[in-house]
C-alpha cells in the first residue's frame, strides 16, 4: 500500500491502481465520462478529469495517473476547473437539453459534472449544433439518440470486452461521429436482450430500451422560452 | 445518416458482381488488415457498398458487420448508397466555399430530397461533395457527370434538374415513338 494526498487529505492505494478509482472510492468525485471502473483500458477521451499533481507541470488526467508512493494530489485547483469547463461546455455544445424528457434526468453525468463545476447546460457563446434524426431505431430493442450521447465509448467498449462478434460501434468522422447498430436486424439472434450492459452504462441515456408508448423526441417538441425556466437545465448561473 | 434510409435492391448485374465478389474474397488473407484492400475492391465492382457485401466481408474476416461499417465510414471514400444516374458533384473546395458552395449543395438537397452521399430512389440522382475540381475562377462549380457547370446559383439549380428531366421525358417520347415504329413494320 501506498500513502498518496488528495486535497491534503492522506489516503491508502495500491499503487498501479488508476488515481481516478482511488479519488471515487474515497468519496472524491471528479468529472469523468469515458471511465469505467470494470475495464481495464481507459480512452482518456473525455477530458474531464483532470487533476493537478505535484511536480508535473501541467493538470493530467487521473484516468491514465497510477498511483505511486508520496503523490500528492489537487482536484479542484482554478486551472483544473478552467479545463473541465471548457470540456464540458464543448460536449454540451453537442447535446441537445431536453432533461424534462430525458429518462436520464437526475441521474445524469452531465446534470452531476455542470452543477459541481457551477456552470448551466447551455453554453453561452457557442454555436448548438445538432444532429438529424433525433432517434434512430435500428437495433430490434435499443434505440439511439444522437443529441444525447457524449461519445464517451463506454458502450461499445463495454460491448467489445464482452462480445467476441461486438453489436455497435463508432461511424463516421468528426461531427457526425456516431454510435451504431450497423446490421442487427433480428432481435432472436443476438445478445442484447440479457446483456444491457450498453444501456446500462450509458451516462446520458443516449442508448434506450425501445418503448412503443413514448412519443418520438424533438421536432416539434421544443419546450417554449416561457416555460424553459422550470427546466432543470437552466439551472446554475 | 446512412443507415437511415432504405436500402436499395440490388440489380441483376449488381448481384451478379456481388457472387464474383464472394470468389475474389479468397484471394485475401483472413487478417483484418485485409480489410481496406478488400473493401476497395467491391467497392470497385459495385460502386459502392451495400449492407449483403459489407456482410460477406464481414463473415470472411470474422468480424461483426457493424465494425466493418464502422471502419468504411471513417473513410470518404466508401460510398454506402449507388451512384445516380445523374451523379451531381458539388465542389465545396476554399474557392466554392468562399462563394457558398454550402448554399448550391443544400439546394440539390432540398430539390431532390436526399442528403448528400445519398441517391434518390430511383436511382436518377445522387449527390456528393468534392473538395476542389480545379477550376476555381469559376466558383462555385457543380460537376454533373462529366460536364462542369460553373458560377452556379441556387436559381440555376432548379434549372438544371429541370433540363434533365426534360431531355428524360424527350428521350422517353422518342423511344416510344421508336417502339411504336418498329411494331408497325412487322
């Protein structure tokens, strides 16, 4: 065992342990999307958590830090918190905030992340650039909300680990990077049905079990100025 | 999105190419850096890539479709719908965009009701966007199979189409008037 120092608070790790799972497991919660504690790889994709660590010279990810003996370590410095808000504001330039109607509401990363970093889930002074269609119902179960999903990768990470034949998948370039179903045509013949673990790790419910009953998403839905400030997603300064 | 939309039957020579594709696939090895040559190759055959030979690439290599879908659309140049009859090129190159190159394209998409990468249903006209055709003096510039159309506008858009569909309809009338011809003489 190690003693390491989160925000002058001496903690025992295992060193090689991620900095990440050592600060969560201690009741030190710092931004992350595309962590996840059950697979070993982590993207460090997200670049949200950022931490400031004594003798480097910049804010590292806590994701990709492993511990060691002596680290001494800061979470909540104004340069880190200057990073995590510029991150954050870039992924919610992408997302289209609807939490009234969004299943994931109050359980929601991004909800959790803007309210600790005390900003609100509309960025201002960027352009929201949406994408069409709103849902996309290819897979026989599941369906897809491009505007939710943050493209962290746990899904399809998580699907990779446990599949050797993975069901979706990362398409397209850039902006209209999405996730995929690509040819899962028969709900028989594949997996999905006990496995869940896509839904079930998604941080933003862009991945959601198909229910017939729910009125489609978006177009015309939007909610009006007047009755937007009942949204939690003006919540915040 | 590609997957959106409905996709297409594949013609007698498509399915046709889509068999000799099958035997071609023999030739490549089972790793998957095989997989950019192979999809190279159908793509070569049938102009694009269909969802049955996405799947027949897929089962030789053992991989699952989606990730080779995954793969090809990273890439632009793997087209996943069949090249129009009318293939309608917009340039969006720094000269075209300067000149709002976006606005033509967007036109051809209105009028034509597909998104560009995508062909019409029946096949008449697909759309896509091309980075700089060299000949920037005349921005912006919309190449309609091999013919250049230069200092397009969005007026001229609904023109053209309007031309094809005219020089459709004529070609129509003589080929009847042909037919008819023909049955008269025996």
């Amino acid at each position: 065992m190690a003693t390491i120092y989160i925000d002058d608070k001496a903690v025992e790790a295992t060193p090689g342990d991620s900095l990440l799972s050592v600060c969560l497991k201690n009741g030190i919660y710092v931004p992350h999307l595309c962590y996840l504690e059950e697979l070993k790889e982590t993207p460090a994709s997200c670049r949200l958590c950022f931490v400031e660590v004594e003798g480097e010279p910049a804010p590292v990810t806590a994701c990709t830090t492993m511990v060691r003996e002596d680290l001494r370590v800061r979470t909540d410095t104004p340069e880190v918190r200057r990073l995590q808000r510029a991150a954050l504001r870039l992924l919610l330039s992408v997302h289209r905030v609807d939490c009234g109607r969004c299943p994931a509401n109050k359980h929601c990363d991004l909800q959790r992340i803007a309210a600790l970093l005390g900003t609100g889930l509309k960025p201002k002074n960027l352009a929201l650039l949406l994408r069409e269609p709103q849902v996309v119902r290819v897979h026989p179960l599941f369906d897809y909300y491009p505007n939710r999903c943050v493209l962290c990768g746990r899904c399809v990470r998580l699907c990779r680990e446990r599949h050797a034949m993975p069901l979706l998948t990362f398409a397209d370039r850039g902006f209209s990077t999405t996730v995929t179903f690509y040819g899962q045509g028969n709900s028989e013949e594949i997996p999905c049905a006990d496995c869940r673990a896509c839904v079930k790790a998604c941080p933003v419910a862009a991945l959601w079990p198909r229910d017939s009953d729910a009125p489609v998403p978006g177009g015309e839905e939007e909610p009006s100025p007047n009755t937007a400030g009942s949204d939690p997603a003006e919540a915040g300064p | 999105m590609h997957e959106q939309s409905k996709e297409f039957e594949l013609t007698a020579e498509e399915a046709a190419a889509l068999d000799e594709i099958a035997g071609a696939l023999g030739r490549f090895g089972q790793e998957r850096g095989n997989l950019i040559p192979i999809l190279q190759m159908v793509q070569e055959r049938l102009s694009y890539l269909p969802p049955r030979a996405i799947e027949l690439v897929a089962s030789h290599l053992g991989m699952a479709p989606c990730e080779v879908y995954g793969v090809a659309t990273f890439y632009n140049q793997f087209r996943f719908h069949p090249p129009g009859r009318y293939r309608i090129k917009v340039c969006l190159g720094t000269a075209c965009h300067v000149k709002g190159g976006d606005i033509i394209l967007e036109n051809f998409e209105r009028k034509l009701g597909i998104r560009d990468g995508e062909t019409t249903p029946d096949r008449e006209f697909s759309i896509e966007r091309v980075a700089c055709v060299g000949c920037c003096a005349l921005a912006p510039v919309t190449v309609i199979n091999e013919t250049v159309h230069g200092h397009t506008a969005p007026s001229k858009v609904e023109g053209l189409l309007l031309g094809f569909q005219i020089e459709r309809e004529r070609k129509e009338r003589e080929d009847k008037k042909h037919a008819d011809g023909e049955s008269q003489d025996h």
